[in-house]
C-alpha cells in the first residue's frame, strides 16, 4: 500500500494538535501531581500499577495519556507518535510537570527500527488503530516490540461503533407489536451502514472539526480503517501473544454520535442517551508474550 496515508493522517493531527492542547485537561493535570487523564482513570481498574515497567506508547499524540502512565510508577516511558507537532506538545507538557518521558517520532509500523529496543508493556490508547490499515501488521509489530513475559493493552472505539449513523426510521417494524421499546416510524435511532470488516480501501473523510474543542483543522481529511473485534482477536493469537482479557463496554470518551450521547461525569465518558446497552462503544483487550 501507498504511503500516502501517513502523509495525509500526519497533516490531520499536525493540525489537531494546538486546538486539542485547549481543550485535554491539561491544566488539571499539571495542578496535581497525582492526576491521571480521564482515559487512564478509566483503564486503571485493568491496567493497574506500573511500577518499575518499561512502557511505551503507541500513537500517543499529545502526551496525556502518556504523563499519565509516567504517573503510575513505571521506570520509564516512551512516546511514539507520526505527527510531530503532537509530539512538540508532549515534550512541553512533560517538561512543565517535570516528568522524564521520551518521545519518538515515527508511524506504528516502523516502530521496530525507530526505537531498537522491546518493552515491559506496550500500551494503546483510544481512537488509535482506525488510522492503521493492516491489523495483522499492527498486532506483529506489538510482539515485535514486546520483551518475553511482557504485555499489551489496548482500549479503543469499538468496531460496531466506527460502522454507525444516527438515521431516522420510515416504517413500523412488525416486532415492534411484541418489543415497544424498538424506534418507531418518524424517530432517529442508531444504524450500521459503514463497513465492519477491515478492507483495503481506506474510509476518506472531509471534517474540518476536530473532536475535541469543535474548532477548525487546516488539514481536515483523513483515511481510516475499521477491524472487527474477530479480525483484532485472531490478528495477536497470530503474532504469537496469549489473549488474557477482552472486555466491551457501553461507552466511550468522546461524543462519538453527538446529540444522542449523554456524558458521565464520574466516568468521563460518552454514552447513548437512549437503551446504551444496545451499542458497544469501547474495547479493552490484555494480552500476553510468552516468557
């Protein structure tokens, strides 16, 4: 595949990354020493203490999910992300919360030669591997940069949750009659109409705002990929790491369907206003290289 795709992702994020600086709670961490980012809050309970870990960080962006990591005991913490603007602000914030964090520039895949070294535990955090086209080639990089008996984690935007659209329903459901609770005519409910599975072709998207901070990107287009959880699960069994854990939950730390998400303050997290059972949002997947 063309390498175009790493040109055009890396302008995204170039461009992302001073508007996101705004609006990532940088200022509550950097006030307490002790503060994690929402997203590690939120992981804690299955990531637990790293203490005396060597961790890295793919696709780190901004650094704070990283400082927050730093925060968790590890001996020490590598940042790798492709967009170095991202980077430029993660070295900034490690520096003013007096923090030793190393950040490398460099995409995902060419993460082996980049670094030259393996990790304790290589960490991913949310909204990551859609930007990547091959899973599989993902999942053997992880193993390639993990140390026997060391681990990977992962949290990410649920598959199902990258394939929907808020739409209107047109006409009565016949189960309806037996199940009330299904969106009837004239109401908006969520719906699957983009891919599941990984393909070749890449999704190309136009958005010129961001995520977070709803302010405008100089570089709006993007490319991503969706892989379904069996396509995630078969591609680390492939690489040769044990599955330990695989968890879905019903929310996520973005507005992923704005307007039919409500946001939990306790959790900071996004989830559907309406029956949120019925959507996985997120994913946490643990796994293991054998000693």
């Amino acid at each position: 595949m063309s390498d175009d795709y790493l040109e055009i992702n890396r302008a995204n994020w170039d461009s992302r990354a001073p508007i996101h600086v705004r609006h990532y709670g940088i200022e509550a961490l950097l006030a307490d020493p002790n503060a994690l980012s929402d997203v590690v809050r939120f992981d804690l309970p299955r990531l637990g203490r790293l203490d005396g870990l060597e961790v890295l960080h793919l696709q780190c962006h901004i650094g704070t999910d990283t400082l927050s990591l730093a925060r968790l005991g590890a001996a020490s913490v590598t940042g790798l992300d492709l967009s170095p603007i991202s980077l430029a602000e993660a070295r900034k914030l490690a520096a003013t919360a007096g923090t030793s964090i190393d950040y490398v520039e460099s995409d995902t895949y060419s993460a082996v030669s980049a670094l030259g070294r393996t990790f304790d535990l290589v960490y991913t955090g949310i909204g990551a591997i859609c930007w990547l086209p091959s899973i599989q080639r993902w999942a053997q990089t992880v193993a390639a940069l993990l140390r026997p008996g060391g681990r990977l984690f992962i949290r990410d935007g649920h598959p199902v949750l990258n394939t929907v659209f808020a739409l209107e329903v047109a006409n009565e459901h016949p189960d309806r009659a037996q199940q009330p609770w299904i969106t009837g005519p004239g109401q908006t409910t969520v719906a699957i109409e983009l891919p599941y599975y990984e393909r070749s072709e890449a999704l190309v998207w136009h958005d010129e705002l961001t995520y977070a901070g709803k302010e405008t990107v100089a570089s709006p287009t993007t490319m991503e990929w969706n892989h379904s959880i069996g396509e995630i699960v078969t591609a680390v069994l492939d690489a040769g790491l044990q599955l330990t854990s695989l968890t879905e939950h019903d929310s996520v730390p973005w507005e992923a369907l704005p307007g039919y998400m409500d946001f939990d303050e306790n959790s900071g997290e996004w989830r559907l206003s309406e029956r949120p059972e019925r959507l996985p949002a997120s994913f946490t997947l643990t796994a293991a290289k054998p000693a």
